[in-house]
C-alpha cells in the first residue's frame, strides 16, 4: 500500500508546467545546487517510506520521518562539512546533503542499518536509530525534546574559549555549531534556557557562533502552535539575528540559509533560522492522524510539500523535465530498496557485553598512571587540610596539570565558592579556566557537555544537589547516552562537583541540605563519587579526572557540606577529621574500591560521606559495651564496592549499613541487595534518615538519621 504523499507526488508533477525563460544562475542558486538539493531530498523522502514498509513487515524499527522537513538539506549545503551539527530527529535531509559532501559516504545505507537495528550502523550500532557520523560532524542525538540545546550553546562557546587556550578541538575554530529542533520543543523550558544562555554570553561579547534552526511544521504530535507563534517570540529577540524562509521554496530557502550561516561565521554570535515547513505523513508510523486533524487540512498540505517545490523550480527553469524529475524519484526508490533488503542479512548486536560496550569503559592501570602524574607546580600545603582545602589543592593541581582542565559555575570564580572550595584559583589561573556563569544548572551542565566535546576537561560545579533535579536530564538524557548512542566514538568527558547531604548547620532547609541520590545511582556508566575524609576526596577527585581523561567518563562528585570544614572527630581539638595532603601516587584511590577502619571482629557498619565519622564515633562507644566494630567507608555510590563490601561483611559475619540518605531510593537498598546477590547469609540490617524533606533548624534532626539510633541498631544486631 502507498502513501497518500508518494501518489499525490506522482499524479502532481507531471502538470507542473513547462519551463521558463529565467535562468536559475540569476538567483545566485546553480541548476548544480539543485539537482544536488533534490537529490538529498527525494532520498530522504524514500528513507522514510522505507522505515514505514519496513515496519509493517517487523523488520523495522523507528518511522518517526523528515517527510515535510526535507528544506533542512538548503541548511546543510549552506554550512561547511566540517560545522558540528546537532540534529532533530526529522533531519534526514540534512543529513544525506552533508554526506554528499564528503567523498565516500554512504547515507542512505547508514539509515536503512539505523531502522534495522544493525550492529554494523556506523554511528551507533545498532542501539538506536540517529543521524549521527564522526566524519560528517554529526553528533548524534535521540528523539530529543530540546535537550541537545545546552550542548550546542556549550559546544559554540568551548570552541573559541579552548583556542584561545591552546586545546585542540576535532572542528575549526572558525566552525558553526548549527542546531536544529521543531516548533513544539522552541517552548520547551531546556529551549528558552539555553537559548537565553547563548544570548547572555552574546550580550557580554562571549563569542557565540550558534546558528539554531526551528523547523516549524505548526503541529507538536497532535498539539497545535498558535499561527506566527514562533516568529512572534523569536522575531524581534534583542541580540538574536533572526531569518525566516518557506520551506517550499528551495531557492530561498538555500539563499537564506547561506545568508544565517555566514552571518554567524563572521559576526560569532547566535542567529535564529526559521524554516516555515509542513508535516507529512504524521508524527510517527504508529501515529493516527486522523483522530486529530480533517481528511481536508491533512490533504491539504500535500500540496506544500518541499519535494514538490524543488521540483516544480527544476522544470519551471528549464533544468529537468517532468519526465526527468519522475524517473530521478523511482531511481532513487529502486536504490532505496536494494540497499533495504541487503541490511535485513546484516548482524545484530549479539549480547549484552556488547549492547553496553561502550557505556563501562574503564582502563584503571592508565588511569592510575595519569593520576599520579605530577603537576608542573603544585599548590602548597600548610600541613593538615579540611575537606575543603583538600579538595581545592586537588582542583589546583589539576588546573596545573592540563591547560584542558576548565572549572565552572554559580560563585566559583571571584567569590571562590559558597563554602570557599574554589577560592583562588581564578586568580591564579585565570578568569578563561576558571570562570562564573549565569544561575541555571542546565546551563552549567550543558557548558560542560559541549567543552568536552571540544577538547576541554570541565570541572563544573553544581552549588547544591538540590538545584541538581531541575537540570538532571543534562546527565541522565544527554551525558550518560552519548557515548551509548555513538558506540564510543563521542563522549562527555566531565566531573560535575555537587555539593550535597544534611546536617549542615546554620543555614539550613531542604534546598541546601539535600540527601536524594536516587537520580544519580541508576545512570548506567557514570561514576558517583562520595569522600568524607579529605584526603580521599583530593585522591579521588584526581582519579575522576583521570577516568574523564583517559575513558571519557562521566563523574559526578558529591561532596558532603557538614564536613567541609570539620576538624574534630571525637571531641573538640583533637583535629581527627584533617589529613595531609597526599601527592599524586602515594594515595591513589581506584574506582569503585572502598575503605576499611579498623579490624573489628564483631560487627561491620557499612556507611559514606556523614555516615563514616558518624560510625566512627559509634564504633568508639561500642567499644564500651564489648562490640569490636569495624568501619567501611564505600567511597562510591556507583559502581559500588562489592568486592570490598561483601571482604568487609564475611569478615565479622554481621552488617549494619548506616544511610544518611532516605530510607526508600537510598543507598542502604543497593547495599543490602549487592551482599545478597553475593550469598552473604550473615545478619543484616541498616539505619537511615526518613523519607522526608529536610526542615530548617533543630527540626531537621527529627528526620536525619542520629548517633544514637545507630549504636542502639548496632547493639541489637550484635546481641
């Protein structure tokens, strides 16, 4: 069965008319340009009906289509092969035109193997269909809902800024990052965020060269844009250039899209494409659009098709006949469909190693080779650090050892820091590597994204883990998958700095005293770091650097705010919670490895970050009731230390697990299944704060988990 769309193109174009005088070159648009237009076109539209045929057989499996969209090809034959792109899912055009660009590709089977899920797509094999290719600078995006905008404002600002620090980037510095999404997601809030953040640094003469393509179909699945919607809000934004062109009109739209593309090249900063285009065929292939829109408004807009209008420009100016158009279509469906039958004999991922092959990357002997690399100079240390001073020696060395290494964030540079963790490193290094942002964590976060993509290795700092959950899609749908979606070939080189947990005193309340992780612990590759004593956290800081440098991993690096400047352990003056800072390679601290206290015999307390001097103390009035307890301090949350846990268990046969995190989603879950799936049949039983929001003042030790409750859990378990 064909589509409506197909015939309709089949019955038009043979009554388009005979060709006229006009000569294609006076548009300053060759007759080359647009037989190559209509070539990326008409093989895009073919994908689609492809992906729609091969579904219905069960052999397919993604048809959200370009169908409508097919204008996208004028913005790619108006950029360099070399600009990064950041595509929509209904990108198709644009990206068979950018292939033609470059010698030797193969688009069209690129996409086939995409919609068959085969392991031999070159971008992601096979784990999900997108336009993605290192060659073409395509970087690949999922069914996005404007997530991929922050990286695009990161990446646009991170080329320039890494030039002028001398970091080589895999694009020109000269490049622009073009961006492209539909009129649904311009208002979604990551959109308007991002969209803001590029404006914000244009507005200070931050180089900004981002060219943001909406492409406006009018219809967001089956909710409506308000008519003039978009020009309405993004027509007249102070410092935001902005071009319109008819998607039906190829040669306007290739004018104007050379127009936008070389004003954002010279001027460096953001320009706003708007391409008035038409959705044909639906949201999807399981979409019905008749539950929503009329026989009449759906046929209707067969007639703007963008194929139709290339066409109609071919004959029209005497370059291709009607006969001609006609019979470059059917080749290009034959072409279409050999190259379909071929893919379905192509392999597919075959195990589940291979599926998550590229998201657990970890060399840990060149990791601890890198992090006990020495810094050219190294901050010095006034014998015994806080954990704050710990961890901004750390951050010095690393500013030292690698002109990569970028630290960012609300209040870092000139203020130093809410806490002081970051203070004089500005100074010392610079306001290019150390350096303010606006307040909003999408920002930060897709600041981050698109420095690593640019060579960088960014250090961004998120004030309080409460302010994390606005912005968590940034790792959870953006850092976390790219590597996954491009098999490797990309990915998001980062240690996000969090600083997080309860108790801290004097300036209280759940936004700045936050125990939620569960958003954290489920993002499969990231690494989830949580010291308490300082010198782990310089160590493993410096081993989180190493693991972005080597592996490309994502860390995110909580650090506990009650213990930032804690000095005492047992009592007041005994300075048991400082440590000397420890010199890159004499105290390493691999991933997921955690550390032992003492050598207890009758009972292990299993705990992190607040929870460990708690134990500590607890374990010291055990004492006085016969209890031999020893301390494990996890260190990581993710992966989490089963070897060291399940050692540290056997060892007293008896486990308590002191959470300081809620009581459901906390880590005391996974700690007590890890030591279960182990066979661990000893008792166990845990301690936790309550699943409750954190109030202000003495309240807030209603609901944190206490010293007392602890030793009498620890008691009961041991008699």
């Amino acid at each position: 069965m064909t589509e409506p769309v197909d015939e309709h193109f089949l019955r038009t174009v043979p009554r388009l008319g005979d060709a006229i005088s006009v000569e294609i070159g006076s548009t300053s648009v060759s007759a080359a340009d647009l037989v190559g237009l209509f070539d990326s076109q008409i093989g895009s539209r073919h994908l689609d009906l492809k992906a729609r045929e091969l579904g219905k057989r069960g052999a397919g499996f993604y048809s959200i289509g370009s169908s409508g969209h097919e204008s996208n090809a004028a913005v790619a034959a108006a950029l360099r092969a070399s600009d990064p792109a950041l595509l929509h899912y209904r990108s198709g055009a644009f990206y068979l035109e950018r292939a033609r660009q470059v010698a030797g590709s193969t688009p069209l089977l690129d996409v086939l193997l995409g919609i068959v899920a085969s392991a031999d797509e070159p971008i992601s094999a096979g784990r999900h269909k997108v336009f993605g290719h290192g060659d073409l600078a395509v970087i690949p995006q999922t069914s996005t809902i404007a997530s991929h905008l922050p990286r695009s404002v990161g990446l646009a600002f991170a080329l320039e800024r890494g030039a002028r620090l001398g970091v080589e980037a895999e694009w020109p510095a000269d490049s622009v990052v073009v961006c492209s999404f539909g009129d649904a997601s311009a208002n979604h809030s990551t959109a308007t965020g991002a969209i803001n953040s590029a404006l914000h640094c244009a507005f200070q003469d931050l180089p900004m060269p981002l060219l943001l393509v909406c492409e406006d179909n009018g219809i967001g699945i089956s909710v409506r844009t308000p008519s003039g919607w978009i020009a309405t809000a993004y027509g007249n934004r102070p410092g935001l250039r902005y071009f319109t062109a008819d998607g039906s009109d190829p040669v306007e739209c290739l004018r104007v899209s050379r127009e936008a593309a070389e004003w954002v090249r010279a001027n460096r900063a953001p320009a706003f494409l708007h391409l008035r285009t038409v959705r044909l065929m639906g949201h999807a292939g399981s979409d019905v659009e008749s539950a929503y829109r009329s026989r009449t408004e759906i046929t209707a807009d067969h007639d703007r098709d963008p194929l139709l209008g290339t066409a109609k420009t071919l004959i029209s100016h005497g370059v291709l006949t009607a006969e001609e158009v006609l019979d470059r279509y059917e080749a290009k469906r034959a072409e279409v469909d050999s190259l379909a039958e071929e893919t379905l004999s192509r392999r597919k991922l075959g195990s589940a190693d291979e599926v998550m092959a590229s998201l657990h990357r970890h060399s840990p002997d060149a990791i601890a080779t890198a992090a006990a690399e020495n810094p050219p100079e190294r901050a010095d240390s006034d014998g015994p650090l806080t954990l704050a001073q710990a961890i901004n020696r750390s951050l010095a060395d690393e500013l030292a050892r690698d002109n990569r290494v970028v630290v960012f964030g609300e209040d870092v540079a000139r203020k130093g820091g809410v806490y002081g963790v970051t203070r004089g490193l500005r100074k010392k290094y610079g306001g290019g590597r150390v350096f303010d942002t606006l307040l909003d964590e999408q920002s930060i976060l897709g600041t981050a994204l698109g420095a690593g993509l640019a060579g960088l290795l960014p250090i961004p700092e998120i004030q309080y883990l409460a302010y994390l959950h606005n912005a968590a899609d940034q790792l959870r749908g953006e850092a976390s998958t790219l590597s996954f979606f491009s098999d490797g070939r990309y990915t998001n080189p980062m240690v996000v700095r969090i600083a997080g947990y309860g108790y801290q005193k004097g300036f209280g309340g759940h936004f700045h005293n936050d125990d939620s992780v569960a958003a954290l612990r489920d993002l499969p590759g990231v690494v989830l770091a949580s010291p308490s004593r300082p010198d782990d956290a310089a160590a493993m800081l410096r081993t989180c650097v190493a693991a972005a440098r080597v592996d490309g991993r994502v860390c995110a690096f909580l650090e506990p705010i009650a213990l930032y400047h804690t000095r005492d352990l047992h009592e007041s003056g005994d300075e048991g919670w400082l440590a000397d800072y420890p010199m890159p390679g004499e105290h390493h601290v691999p991933i997921g490895r955690a550390r032992t206290y003492g050598d207890g015999t009758d009972l292990t307390l299993v705990s992190f970050g607040n929870g460990v001097p708690m134990s500590l103390r607890v374990a010291e009035r055990l004492r006085r009731h016969g209890v031999d307890a020893r301390v494990l301090d996890l260190r990581w949350l993710a992966p989490l230390p089963a070897e060291d846990l399940l050692a540290a268990a056997e060892a007293t046969g008896r486990v308590l697990v002191v959470d300081e995190t809620r009581r459901s989603g906390g880590v005391s879950e996974p700690v007590i299944t890890s030591l279960a799936d182990a066979g661990f049949t000893g008792p166990i039983s845990r301690v936790t704060s309550e699943d409750s929001f954190i109030p202000l003042g003495a309240a807030a030790y209603h609901v944190l988990l206490d010293e007392d409750t602890i030793e009498a859990a620890a008691l009961k378990l041991t008699r």
